[in-house]
C-alpha cells in the first residue's frame, strides 16, 4: 500500500510545473487572449463589407494559434531560466533520480500546460464554427504546442539564456510555418537569377526543410473557415509530432547528460 501511495519523481515534478503555471497566471493571460481576440474580431468583423464572419473566424484562429505559441515558449523559458538563477535546478538535479526522470518530469508538466491550453483557446471558437472543425482544430493546436514545448526545453537547456532561447524558438516556428511558402517562391520566382543561383538557393531551402517540421499543415484556418478537412489530416499531424518531439526531447538530454551541475 506504502508503495501506491509515494508518488513518483515524474508525477512531483510534473504537478511542480503545474503549480509554477498557476503562480505565473498562465490559465489568466490564455483567458486575456481569449477576450482579446473577440473584441479584436467583432471591430475586425465590423470593417468587413463581405464574408465578416469567415473574416471574424480567421483572424481569430491566427490570433489565437500566434499568441497560445508565445505564451507557452515565455512561461517555459522564464520558468526554466528562474529555476536555473535560483539555484533550483542545482537542488533538483542533486536529488537521487536521474536525470532523464527528471527531464521526463519537467516535460510532462509543460506538455499539460500546452494540451491545456489548447482546450482553453479553443473554447471561443464553438459559437463560430461547427464543433468537429474546432475539435480537429483543437487537436491539432495541441500536437503543435507538444513540439513547441519540446523545442522551448531544448533550446533554454542549451543556451540558458532566455532572449536567445525565445528567440531560437519563435526562429524555428515562423521558418516551419513559412518554409513551403519559401520554397514555392524559389520554384517560381520572378526575380530573373541564374541557374546556378536558384539552384542553389532551392537546394539549400529544399536542405532545411528536411529537418523542420511541417507547421503549415497543422492547425490550418481553412478547417474553420471552409467548414471541411482537418480530422483526416490529424494522424499524420501526430506522427510528426511524435517523431519531431523525440528528436527534441533526445538533443536536449544528450545536452543536460553532458553539462556539470
């Protein structure tokens, strides 16, 4: 019975982050954004001459998908570079539990906050659009704030310094966000280069789109707006997420085993 009821390193770890969210107001600044976004939509909806309402929706969904991904990155870079200036990560790390267990439980904590707040953003979004679209839409904000909180980690392990880290994340995001849009534009550019050049240039974007992950595809304001697709899209949506948050969560142990605490 004494064995049952001694919670796990993982699960106090994680219940930690939670409590931190909570300090932080987390689930406040979500609800912030949420009335934001609203009164934004409604003076947005008010310009639009024609299809207000998918204007109202789109903007809203963009809104929302931008400012859940910035909150999440800034709690967990703040929260982890604290921890590290308090001397906290040092006590922890000084605890009989390995490492791993530790990142583990850190991770599981912020990969809540993100499912939650997931939920939360997309609660506002039912009295606009049916509810399987925001569902599908929901699930897939969620699979994407799963790899935004895998590359927030790994970035703040690595250069433990918050500026660079929020930055270095953001950087990752809008080139996955944009990275097809990028490479459609050096397929058909208008700017009159050589061969050579834009063969270059395609090899290169071609290069590093291999190793980002698709954004574009998650989360698309089209599921809302257009009332179609999304749920069909979530499996391969989830297993570029698994695939992308191991490669994450990997680099940032490989770098917390080699660092001197």
């Amino acid at each position: 019975f004494s064995h049952f009821s001694t919670p796990s390193p993982v699960a106090v770890l994680a219940m930690g982050v939670l409590r931190e969210a909570l300090k932080n107001r987390l689930a406040q600044m979500l609800v912030v954004l949420m009335f934001i976004g609203l009164a934004s939509a409604l003076f947005v909806k008010q310009l639009a001459i024609m299809e207000s309402v998918a204007i109202e929706t789109a903007f809203i969904a963009a809104l929302y998908r931008m400012g859940s991904v910035f909150l999440l990155a800034v709690f967990i870079i703040t929260s982890q570079i604290r921890e590290v200036n308090d001397k906290g990560l040092d006590l922890l790390l000084s605890l009989p539990i390995s490492r791993a267990l530790f990142f583990v439980g850190k991770f599981w904590g912020y990969a809540s906050c993100a499912l939650i707040a997931a939920a939360v953003i997309s609660l506002p979004l039912f009295l606009l659009v049916p509810p399987v679209q925001v569902l599908a839409w929901g699930i897939s904000l969620a699979l994407e704030l799963l790899i935004i909180t895998a590359a927030s980690l790994f970035f703040v392990m690595a250069l433990t310094h918050s500026m660079g880290s929020l930055l270095s994340v953001m950087g990752l995001y809008l080139l996955s966000r944009t990275m097809a849009a990028l490479q459609l534009m050096g397929a058909t550019s208008l700017v009159e280069t050589s061969g050579v050049v834009r063969q270059i240039t395609n090899g290169m974007l071609n290069a590093i789109a291999l190793l980002l992950p698709r954004l574009d595809l998650f989360t698309q304001t089209s599921w809302l707006v257009n009332h179609a697709g999304g749920m069909a899209d979530l499996p391969a949506l989830a297993l570029q997420t698994l695939i992308y948050v191991t490669l994450l969560v990997g680099a940032a142990l490989f770098d917390l085993y080699r660092k001197n605490y």
